[in-house]
C-alpha cells in the first residue's frame, strides 16, 4: 500500500504510491479513456468488491440504485493499522483507511447533472450511510466525499456517473485550515462565520446562483478561479451527515439546477466536488461517540468548473488569480435558460 | 487594476481581475503561442517601459544581458495606495504593488537550462536588486520572483527566456504556513527545521539531486509532484538577497545542472520555479530598515516540473497523490547522462 508522509514545514500529508509506483521513464499519466457502454466497467462490473447497494426494499431481486465498491487501485486500505512513526526528522504512516467508488447510477449516464432528483437524493444519502459507518471506526480522522467529472477533472474513465468516498488516518490540512479560520472568526464575534456569510450573500444577492428552501449556491467573494460555487447549507450544522438529515431532496434539487447550469452554460466543463464536513471527534477518550465542532464549523460543498490552470505566482505564494469578478459569473450562471 | 480579497474563512489573499474581465462566454484561456525570433516580442521590445537593465559596466554602449520591464498586463501597480478596507465581513484592498518581468537574455533562447552559468548568474543578482528595491518600500510586504516555463506551467508566450518578480502589499499565506511551521520546529528544538533536512539529506543521500558547495538540490521526503526539487542553501539565512551575496555563481551553477538533467531526463518539461524568501518586516517601528526573521526561517527555492493533474481528492483535502516516491526520481535524475 501507499505510504502517508507528512511535509515537515507546512504538516501536509502526501501519499507517496510506492507498491505500483510507475517508473520515471513512464512518468505521464495517459490512461483516462472514454467508456463505451457495451463493456463499460460500471455497467458491467461482476468483479469489484460490493461494499453497499441500494436497493428498492419492496423489491430487493430488483436491480440496485446506487453501488459502492472498492476501489480497484486503492490508496487507502482497511487492512493494518496506521502505524504512525519517524524517520529521522520527517513522520509518516500507513496509508490505513478506505477508498470506495460510488455508482451513482446503474444506466450509462456521464454528467450527475443528467440523473433525476430522486437518483441524486440517493447519492447523498449513500455518502451519509457511508460516512456515518467511517466514523465508527476510531483510527478514522476524516471521510471526504468528492467528485472527479471528466479529463481535466482528473477522471480517468469518462462515460459513467460516479464518485468517490476516502476514509484518512489523518487530518486533512485544508480541513484544519477551515476550522481554525472559523474558530478565530467564532471566537471574536460569538457567531458562525458560515451563517454570517449567509445572511450578506442573500442580502446582496450579486453572487447568489441559486436558492433552494434550505440551501444558498454562491461564487463566493474571494473565487480562486472563474465558476467556483458554494453550496450552503441555510441550517447551521458543522458535520454533513447530521445536517443534511431531512433536507436530502432538496439539496438534491440544488445540484441539479446547478450542475444544469454550469453544463448548458460553460458547454459541459470537467469539474470536481468537494463535501467540507467537520473532522470525526471523540466525544470522551473512554466512549466511542463522537461528536463534531458544534458553533464554529459550518459544513458546505464546493464545486470547481476545471477551465484554468496555475502559474508559479500561485504556486509560491498561495494566491490565486481570477479572471472573471465571482458577480459576473453568478449573474452568468443565473442567466442560463435550463 | 484588479482587486485583492480575502477568504474569510483560510486568511487566503486573490486577485481578481475586474478592469481587463473576460466575459464569461469567453472563460477558456488559448492566448498562448510559441514566438517566433523575428518578431519576439522580447528579442524586439521597445515598447515595454524599462525598470532596470544589466550592462557591462565598461562598455554601457554594448547591448543588455538581463533587462527589467513593467509586465504589459499588470495584476499589480504602483500607483495609489493599499486601501484596505471592508465589505460588510469581507476584507479587500488595492492591488499596489510591483508586476515585472525579467527579460534573462538578449538571445532568443527558451529554457534557463541553456543560458550559460555566468547569464543565469546575472539572472539571479537582478532578483537580488530588484527585490532589495521593494523592500525599502513600507507598503511592501513580500516580494516573489518565480519562473512559468512552458504552455503547462501558466506561460503565454513560449521561445524566450524570462521571469517575474511580485511585490505585494500583504503576506501570502504560503508563505505565512512555511514560517509558522518552520517557527514550531525552532521553538521546540532550538534548531532550523531546514538545517536540520540539509543535514539528514546529505546524511542519507537518497533523495540528493545535485549537491555543489554552497547549496543542496533534494526531491522533497513529502514530494507534492513526482520530481519536484527543493534547492537549499548549506548557509543559513532567512532572506534571498542577503543570503546569497557572493554565492550567487554557485547557485548559477547548481541551477544550470538541475535544469539541464530536468530537460534531457524528462524531454523538455514545463515548470515552474519560485524563491521562498522571508517576508519583510520592520526592525522598529519608527525607522526604515528592515530585518527579517533571523533563527527560525531559511530561504530555498522549489521547482515544479509540471507533468501531472490534482483531481477532487487533492482538492478537498490539501493531500497531494505523489505517484512516484522522490527516492526513485532523484536517482533518476542524478543518473541522467549531461
């Protein structure tokens, strides 16, 4: 399995593929192809591991809804332990965790902008199931559900509706990152940050793309790059599973308007999702609940259209470049005939 | 000229754009192209407005070796003021700052790799003047010289050698992670955290690139990137300019080798190169001299060979996926044949 590493300067975690490590001569990656649906592996599949399948309960010789299996090259493994230790100065562990592929849907559908409401909803609550059964798993310090959608997206298998569920040993920076911002904002004004970045979007209205009864999607103010959207939860609830209880539908109504949006609008651009929910904490050292970070952490998604790329002034300083003011691209988005 | 905002919730700096917008129908970049040496416009430029231009000093008749320009497209401007200010919890400013671009040599040659060591000598004692300029200015925070090389690396114009240097009126977060992270290690150990890697590195070997007397060349332990390179110098010294006064030939000469294995070992990559300086700070208040932090920061350059895509688990995460452990490419690239 992939080894964890961890950048001594800045505490990032990186996995170093070790075991099917390429060599350098083979160094480009050229292996995404387009799926056809007569041997399409998501339509097909007799050999992955089944982890979960959503199933009609009246009718379970039905066939499934939504399928999870293992990943088939896999950067996280259920097997071992984390085995945290040194070399020299530098930490590192075992890549300890899970990798699932989630099949959002059994036809040969690319785009998640494509399915019904009703097959979205399913995918979300597949994500909750799934991590919901993480967090249980004391060695576990993070799930993220996320989506790759085409070549630039990262997808290596273009044709088939899916997306992927990691479960790390170890808290994901950007995640820290998060809540510690929220914490210092928490902290000063003894209000969410995230709730108060909701009542000014929804105020103002420039940057709002879509509003759903529960959820707001916005470019939010500092876009790192042209299209990026927030989705927002209006009820405040710093961990995804929980906060999303209830208001499964109509978050599912949300992506598909704004997944329509960005399809129709920008002519079918990769992109990628990413669920922010809180880190897993133990509740007490003795019990296995767990409980999250309950006022300050405000868990959302982000969306993130791939149609530029970064240069050496974003790479050394962390800055970002936008080329589009965020209110141009919302007011574009919200202009979409769907 | 653009705005600066700030994320609200990571603390992290962007720059939009809003004078010179794309419209959104109008969102894929393609303005790059390859130039042509008869109508480069850097081989031909006159209409660019010189900052700065290295001469023989016997000879100032005889033509430029490295020459300074404002960048044509500046995302940042030295005139007016930072302006900080709010919108309602935003925080924005003025882009005030300085955008220019280093012309590395009067040939129309494309890679640093195939300057000479004494060209990329003088390269490197203009960032040296040109950032020393910026920090006598108080209203400066930080100042980045960094290099795209190639279509791959954010390059528009491909076909002569140049690079940009940034002064920026507030701190990049990058920048802010290495010192706080670098500042824990010193507070614990009493040492510099990257004293201590050149230290270890050497000891072990197996991730050295190329070592010349003054500096050490290393794939990072935690490699980002399957063959990104940390160029360190042996002497300790938070700030670029002050650190490699009279090493600056060493350093040309480290460069020429790394870049040179870069190029034949990798057929001709795209990347990216960027100084990680310590940002400037006032000694007191009341005076105009600068210091920056001394014990607990140490300048390095990284470069960045861009050969690889960061899909939605990147993303969400800040993990990076390395697939090719560092150990594998330094070798590779130390038994490239020059």
């Amino acid at each position: 399995m992939p080894e964890l590493r961890k950048d001594p300067i800045v505490g990032r975690w990186v996995i170093i593929a070790t075991e099917r490590a390429r060599r350098p001569g083979n160094f480009v990656d050229a292996t995404f192809h387009n799926t056809d649906p007569k041997d399409c592996p998501f339509c097909h599949d007799k050999d992955s591991k089944e982890i979960y399948a959503l199933r009609d309960p009246k009718d379970p010789q039905a066939p499934w809804k939504v399928r999870v299996v293992e990943s088939g090259t896999p950067l996280f493994s259920g097997t071992g332990s984390v085995h945290r230790r040194g070399h020299g100065l530098y930490d590192m562990c075992d890549s300890f965790g899970a990798h699932e592929v989630v099949i959002e849907t059994p036809e040969h559908i690319a785009n998640m902008a494509d399915l019904s409401v009703e097959q979205i909803k399913n995918v979300f609550e597949t994500y909750s199931l799934r991590i919901n059964h993480h967090k249980k798993n004391p060695d576990f310090q993070y799930a993220l559900a996320y989506k790759n959608y085409g070549k630039a997206a990262g997808s290596r298998l273009i044709g088939h509706a899916r997306s992927q569920i990691m479960a790390t040993p170890v808290n994901p920076i950007r995640v820290k990152d998060k809540i510690s911002g929220a914490k210092k904002y928490y902290e000063y004004h003894e209000r969410c940050l995230f709730c108060d970045i909701i009542r000014q979007e929804k105020n103002s209205g420039e940057r709002v793309v879509v509003e759903t009864q529960h959820f707001l999607a916005v470019t939010p103010f500092a876009s790192r790059f042209p299209f990026e959207v927030w989705v927002l939860p209006k009820v405040h609830a710093c961990d995804f599973a929980e906060g999303v209880a209830g208001y499964e539908n109509d978050l599912a109504k949300m992506m598909k308007e704004l997944l329509l949006r960005i399809k129709i609008g920008m002519d079918d651009p990769a992109y990628n999702y990413v669920i922010q929910t809180a880190p897993f904490r133990l509740e007490n050292s003795g019990g296995l609940k767990y409980r999250t970070i309950e006022q300050d952490y405000h868990w959302h998604m982000e969306i993130l259209p791939r149609i530029s790329r970064v240069a050496g002034f974003e790479k050394g300083t962390g800055f970002y470049i936008c080329p589009i003011p965020p209110e141009n691209t919302a007011r574009f988005l919200r202009e979409v005939k769907i």
